[in-house]
C-alpha cells in the first residue's frame, strides 16, 4: 500500500510533535503507512489549508471545525 503523499515534510511523521515513540509509530503504521486518508492532517492538507501544529492524526473531530475556519 502507498504511503501518504506528505510524509516528508509532516511533523508527525518526522516525529517533531509526540514525545511518545511507540504511540506515534503504531500512528504511522495505521495512518501514515496504510490509511492515510483517514488521517486528520492529511485531509486539513490536502486543502491547502494550513495544518494546526498540534493537530494529531487521530483527531478528525477537529478537521472540521478547521476547515471551516478562515
Ligand atoms: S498520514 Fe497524516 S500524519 Fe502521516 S504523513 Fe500523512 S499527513 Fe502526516
């Protein structure tokens, strides 16, 4: 399966937001590396919009509410 288009430049991946390690690595193993497109970041980017810093890839309650910002 393809990985996500944006891995290089995304925070997450390149782990500059979770101090949890193992946490973050089963993230990219569900998100990153199989079901990118059920991934929060990735659907606020694939916007052009600009992905909150602290936007975790689990956090889909909030792609909303931010697409809906300005
Ligand atoms: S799936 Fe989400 S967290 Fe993973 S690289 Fe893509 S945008 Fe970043």
């Amino acid at each position: 399966m393809e990985k996500c288009e944006f891995y290089e430049a995304c925070p997450f991946f390149n782990d500059t937001m979770a101090n949890m390690p193992s946490l973050a690595e089963m993230m990219k193993d569900k998100y990153c590396r199989k079901d990118f497109k059920s991934c929060a970041r990735y659907q606020v980017r694939i916007t052009g919009k600009t992905t909150p810093p602290d936007l975790f890839p689990n956090q889909v309650a909030r792609v909303k509410e931010i697409l809906a910002g300005s």
